[in-house]
C-alpha cells in the first residue's frame, strides 16, 4: 500500500482495539485512553488494561511498523492515569451522582454500585487501589469517590499509588514478556486476543456476582 502522506488512513481506527490505538497514536493515545477511561464516565468501555499490556509487547518489537519508546509509554501512562482519576473525583464532587441517575446503561450502573460497595468493604485506601485492577469499575470510582465526600488528600494519596501499580505494572508485564521470549511478533496476534480475554474477565466475574446477587433478594 502507498503511504498516505495526508494521513487520512488514521481515522479508519478501532478505539475497542489496542493494537489499532497504538498504531493510530502511539503513546499519546495511551494518555488519552487511560484519561477518558479513568476520569470520564462515558469511557467505561475504553481497553485500558490490553492497552498498556500491548504498548509494552510493542517496546520490544515491531508490528506492522508500530515501535514504541518504553520511556514515553510509561510517563504518558502515569499522567492519563493519574491526572483523569483526579478529574473523575472532581466530577463526583460536582454532581457524579446526578450523572450516574441519568444514564441508561446497565454496566455503568453496576459498576457505581459495585464501586460503592467496594469502597464501604474494603475502606477508602484499599478500595481506590483495588478499583484500579477492575473494568468499570476503575472508571466510576473515582467520581463515586468525589460524590461520597471521600477525603481529597485521602483519595488523591491512593490514587497515585493505584495508579502508577496499574499504569506501570501492567506495561512493564508486557515489556518483560516480549523481552523473554524471542521473535515475539510471530505470537504478537495471539498474545493480544489472549490480553483482551483475560482482560474481560473481570466484567464477567462481576456481572455473574450481579446476577447472583439480584437472584438472592
């Protein structure tokens, strides 16, 4: 294919397909990514946990020409991370509450009950790190945190901490298993669908607790 010097073959992206961010953006994208889906509500569908997995595949090779700088993977992680969970929590402060009442959409729903419920079990500080590690759940914690009136050094403190263990942690999974493994781009495909499965198992967990719960009242 002839390159397209206007770059109009970027808009043909695949924002639920990390490998199709990535080679859209780059790093860039994964700042964007991570602050919509962790400080807006309506990017509770963004792929945050395959994204950071297969920008770190893609620091140690090259797929489809896409090669990515671990240093600037990593700090565009930690601001999209750190500064939309903070932009979340203002959210709340403002009127989360109001906002989750006006949504239709069942999985965000849950996902604010399940935030709240995480937060009344477990406690501010574990409940904001553990929230991290869950789809949906990492998107509507942060303003359930701000609309509960949860402490701003409190919240901010175990945000960062939950946020770079995510952020970083996730990337750095990936860069390790593309650098122990040669010529990885023969496995690149299978090792994302793998990524995105694991990734979504979560969401499954969660909506089977969901199911259980609603079948027990």
């Amino acid at each position: 294919m002839a390159p397209d010097p206007t770059g109009m073959h970027q808009l043909a992206v695949n924002i639920l397909d990390a490998n199709s961010l990535l080679a859209a953006f780059g790093a860039i994208g994964i700042m964007v990514v991570l602050f919509a889906e962790t400080g807006l509500l309506v990017g509770f569908f963004l792929p945050g946990d395959s994204l950071l997995f297969t920008a770190g595949l893609l620091c140690t090779t090259s797929k489809n020409g896409v090669h990515l700088n671990l240093g600037a993977v990593l700090v565009c992680a930690v601001v999209g991370a750190l500064l939309g969970a903070q932009v979340g929590y203002l959210i709340g402060q403002k009127g989360g509450k109001a906002l989750l009442a006006r949504s239709k959409n069942k999985h965000l729903l849950r996902g604010a009950e399940r935030a709240e419920e995480i937060l009344a079990k477990y406690g501010y500080a574990k409940a904001i790190v553990l929230a991290r590690f869950i789809p949906v759940v990492r998107t509507v914690l942060n303003p359930m945190a701000g609309a509960l009136n949860v402490p701003v050094k409190t919240f901010t403190l175990w945000q960062v901490v939950g946020g770079l263990l995510w952020s970083v942690g996730v990337t750095l999974a990936g860069y390790a298993l593309g650098s122990s493994i040669p010529s990885i781009d023969k496995y690149l495909l299978p090792i994302i669908g793998l990524i995105v499965v694991v990734s979504v198992i979560p969401i499954g967990l969660e909506l089977l607790r969901s199911r259980k719960s609603a079948s027990a009242e």
